[in-house]
C-alpha cells in the first residue's frame, strides 16, 4: 500500500476515534440516561464500518481505471 493511502487511512481512522472520544464525553456529561434503543445502537456500530468500505472499494475502483487507461 502507498505511503498516501496510508494517510487516507490514518486520517480516516483517526476521525472515527475523535468523534467516538466526543460522543463518550459527551456522554459523561449527560444528565440522565438515555433508553437504548437497537436501531440506533446499530447505526452507530455497523454504518462507520460500511461507509468506509464503500470508500476503500471506490478508492480502489477508481485506482484500477487509471491504471487501464495508461
């Protein structure tokens, strides 16, 4: 993998762990529990994870076609 792609990464990793830490503070300061609820909790787990596949697959895609037209 590129030294660029790395830093794709990195920096992507990097914003999921900023928002996770923000909504953890957050959460600390809460004043009063909120119901969980398991389509939210779902959203939150699983939608971070896909998004960033649909990314790494259109990074790639869009890597391949470059490298046809060459």
């Amino acid at each position: 993998m590129s030294s660029a792609k790395l830093r794709q990464v990195a920096w992507v990793w990097g914003l999921s762990l900023a928002v996770a830490a923000a909504l953890a503070a957050a959460g600390a300061r809460w004043p009063q529990p909120l119901p969980p609820r398991a389509d939210v909790a779902l959203a939150l787990v699983l939608l971070p994870p896909v998004a960033m596949l649909l990314w790494l697959l259109r990074t790639r895609e869009s890597a391949r076609t470059e490298q046809e037209t060459r």
